[in-house]
C-alpha cells in the first residue's frame, strides 16, 4: 500500500460517504484530489484528512474547525496543531457533557410520566 490511490467511487466506499458529502468536501478544499481528466484520485494526503474529518464529524465538531485543524497541519505543523485540537476538544467535551446532562434529565422526567400512566393502569413500572 505505499502508494495507495483510490478512485471516487472506492473512496466513496471506503470512507461509507455520499458522492454529494465527498463532492462536498472537495467544494469546500477539505480535500483535493488529484485530477487526471474528469477522474479524480485520492492519494495517502486526501485518505489521512479524510480520516481526520470524518473523526472531528464523529466528536460532534463543525466543519470548520476541522478545516482550522488541516490548515494548521499544512502550514504549521504539529505542535500548533496539537494545542489548537486540545484547546476545541475541550470545548467540545464541556458541549458533550452538557448534551448528555439533558438528555439524561429528559430519560428521567419520560420515565416518571411512563411510569405514572403506567401505575394508573396497573401496568408495570420501568
């Protein structure tokens, strides 16, 4: 796999992605394929970003600070990079935490009004 080049399509299926979230990413320079005619292929460089941007996707960050990520990565290299990510992970961890404190609160008030029909029906509790 050293020089490992995957068309659209495998990209595509590598990555599970729409053709319209790849193009989407190419239209925005988060990736840059290489072009030879109207094919366009994706070597290591474009494979690693996507990697990195689909994980910044999976932790719930906006596409833009993953666009800050790469460019810092380009152009400075890895120790900016790396404060700049703790720094948004932080943030990004304090957003998780407060998401699942509400949903947690919300499982708790559906189950009191769920168990509450439920016991006016002689139904079982959960």
């Amino acid at each position: 796999m050293p020089d490992e080049r995957l068309n659209f399509k495998d990209m595509c299926a590598r990555f599970d992605v729409t053709p319209r979230t790849l193009r989407y990413y190419e239209y925005i320079e988060l990736l840059q394929p290489d072009r030879e005619g109207r094919a366009r292929f994706y070597g290591k460089r474009e494979i690693a970003r996507m990697k990195l941007i689909l994980r910044g996707r999976k932790f719930g960050f906006p596409l833009e600070d993953i666009r800050q990520w790469l460019d810092i990565y380009d152009n400075q290299g890895g120790d900016v990079q790396l404060h700049e990510w703790i720094d948004h992970a932080d943030r990004q961890l304090a957003e998780l935490h407060e998401q699942k404190r509400q949903v947690d609160e919300a499982i708790e008030e559906l189950r009191g009004i769920r168990n509450d029909t439920a016991q006016s029906l002689g139904l079982p509790l959960v």
